[in-house]
C-alpha cells in the first residue's frame, strides 16, 4: 500500500508541471502583451523602441523559469 502512495505522489509531480506550462502558454497566447503596451506608451511620449529591444523584453524562456519558480517556491 505504501509503495502505490509512494508511486501516485512521483506521478502526480511530472502531471503538475505539464498542467503549469499548458496554463503559461495559454496566458500567452492572446496578441499583445506588456512589451506592446510599454512600446505604446513609449510611442505616445515620443520615445522609439527598435524590434530588437523589443525582443530582447520578450525572452519566453525567462517568463517560463520565472513563471514555474514562483509556482515550485511559492
């Protein structure tokens, strides 16, 4: 008995992380996001974002580990 509760809690921790990446990249799915809205903003006020600063605001990877950190740490 011990060994299937023991098995169920292991499997329940890859189930958990996949749920978690599904969920980030459904958030992030629609268009826009806050680079686009600080690029506007930026634009209004006359200031000029290039697309590889933009970019370089964007890095999904980063928004994955940090997403999944808070998730994991609390």
């Amino acid at each position: 008995m011990l060994q299937y509760i023991i098995k169920r809690i292991l499997l329940v921790i890859p189930v958990v992380i996949l749920i978690s990446f599904v969920v980030f990249y459904i958030i992030q799915l629609p268009p826009g996001d806050y680079v686009s809205s600080y690029s506007a903003k930026m634009s209004a006020a006359g200031d000029v974002m290039t697309q590889a600063e933009m970019d370089e605001m964007r890095p999904i990877w980063a928004w994955t580990v940090r997403y999944m950190s808070n998730i994991l740490c609390g």
